[in-house]
C-alpha cells in the first residue's frame, strides 16, 4: 500500500478533519516538484494572464496597501527572483490544471482522505501554488470550500479565525458564494485574540472547516506553500443553502435562517438554489480588481 503523504494520522485528527482545525506532519517538501527548476517550469506552462501578482505594505490590517499587478514581460527566472528579492505574492489558482503533478497530488490528498478519514468523503480537489517574497503577507479571507496548506519552502505563520459572526458574518459568506464579493471580509486586529495561531515550517499541514477565515504572513526567505480545497457532501448543502438566502435576502427582503444538514428548509433551499444559479449564476462575476503595477526588469 502507498504510503499516506501525511505521517501522523491518529484516531482523534481522523475525527475533528473537516469539524475543526487540525494540524498535520507531511512528505511533500521532498519531493522535486518543489525544486527551482521544478517552480520555474510551472511558471511557463501556467497562463500568463491568469498568474495573480500582489504587492502589499507593512501592516495586514491596511486592505487597501494589498495591490494587484501584472507581471509584465518577465521571464519565469526573472519572476521568481523578484519574487526572491522584492514583495510581492504569486498565486496560481487551479495549478492542477495546467500542471499533471499537481493534478496527480490533488488525486492523491482526496485518496488519503478517503483512506484515513472516510466520514469525510471529500472531492473535487483545487490547489493554488502560492510563492511569496520573505516577510510578505495576504488579506484576511474566507472562502466556502474546505481548505489545507501545505507548507514547503520557508516558514510562514497561518491565523485562522471562528466562523462564525464577527469574524466571518452570514451574509458575507452569502455574497461570496453568489460571486457579488470576493473572498476578502473586514478584518479587525482585535480578532487575533479569539485566533488558532500555527507557525509552519516544511513539513507542515494545517486544515480547517468550511468557511474559515484566516490571514497569513511569511518569514524570511522565498516562501512556497499550496492551499488545497474541497468540499464534503454537508459543506455542498450548506453553500446552497447559503445561495439561496443570500438571493432571499437581497432579491426579496427576507432574513433567512441557516439551516444545517438534511433540515426539511435546507432541502427545499438546494432546490431553489440550483434553480436560481441555472438562471443567474452564469452572468454573475466578481469584477477582477484593476491592475495597479506592472512587473518590470531592473535598469542595467
């Protein structure tokens, strides 16, 4: 039998995956995927247009200082050391598609799942490859899938957050799930109090619930990690119903409930909802933010 990629499975994390947070040991950073070389053929094959470029300032709290940019006419040597020497934040969404190695690993972490925890039944695997400058750092977030982030090169410190209100609101998931938002929610430093702090090193895991949010910021050095979504039968049946009261809410004026599980509403919401997105959520896309930077090579 192959061996698991993570090295301590136990009964109990076997019980709270996908419940709550749970930390992990993994293999992964050995493997030479990883490697330069290995980054810099995946930075030519994924598209260029898609490939997210940030700059951000000093403080996680200022949302605002978090700029989108293009990368320009670099070269994929050329990007990962501005990268190396610069501030600036990489993220490749969907990887998998673009990369076999990546789909492959996708395969094997659902595999892993199904092995070790089969109350899961987790699917549809999405990895983002994210490669940060040292000491740079993303906005705080949530998104409705489940998540892990798998740490491989460098150190990077990872808070996650109840989801619940005021970390995370109903309606905020709502927008999100309806595509009227991104995956950025109002943040307030006062929140680390109530914040699971993991600082991760290679080898590294952590996985959360659906809807999490969370905030993280590197250490020194080039830092590379990638964030590995899916979704269970329940964390499905619970978006829907979050799609249909989003629509409810703001379609019709009401205040829906959240209903859980195979609540006799939940249902009759999942209905509405895959009626509702055969007929909206087609058209309906978050605007991609403006530009505010172009990559560009150093002056001789």
């Amino acid at each position: 039998m192959k061996p698991s990629i993570c090295t301590d499975w136990t009964a109990a994390k076997a019980k709270a995956f996908t419940r709550e947070p749970v930390s992990f040991r993994h293999r992964l950073q050995h493997r030479l995927m990883f490697t330069d070389a290995a980054l810099l053929d995946v930075l030519k094959a994924y598209p260029r247009e898609k490939l997210g470029v940030f700059t951000m300032g000093d403080d996680p709290a200022n949302v605002s200082a978090w700029r989108p940019g293009l990368p320009g006419d670099l070269s994929p040597a050329e990007l990962l050391e501005a990268v190396r020497t610069g501030r600036l934040w990489l993220s490749m969404q969907r990887v998998e598609r673009y990369a076999p190695d990546y789909a492959e690993l996708c395969a094997e972490i659902i595999d892993d799942h199904a092995r070790f925890a089969p109350h899961s039944r987790t699917f549809g695997g999405r990895a983002t490859l994210i490669i940060g400058s040292p000491n740079a750092h993303d906005t705080y977030h949530a998104r409705l899938a489940l998540g892990s982030l798998w740490q491989l090169r460098g150190s990077r410190s990872l808070w996650l957050y109840p989801s619940q209100a005021p970390f995370v609101r109903e309606e905020d998931l709502e927008r999100i799930v309806r595509r009227e938002a991104g995956p950025q929610i109002a943040y307030d430093t006062s929140f680390d109090d109530a914040a699971l702090r993991f600082d991760l090193e290679p080898g590294m895991m952590v996985t959360w619930p659906q809807g999490t949010p969370r905030r993280m910021v590197n250490g020194d050095g080039l830092n590379v990690s990638l964030a590995v979504d899916f979704m269970t039968p329940r964390a499905l049946a619970r978006a829907n119903v979050l799609y249909a009261n989003g629509k409810l809410r703001r379609d019709f004026g009401m205040r829906p409930g959240l209903q859980e599980g195979l609540h006799p509403a939940a249902i009759g919401k999942a209905a509405l909802a895959k009626m509702w997105r055969a007929f909206d959520g087609g058209r309906r896309q978050v605007e991609a933010p403006r530009p505010q930077f172009r990559l560009a090579r150093a002056a001789a």
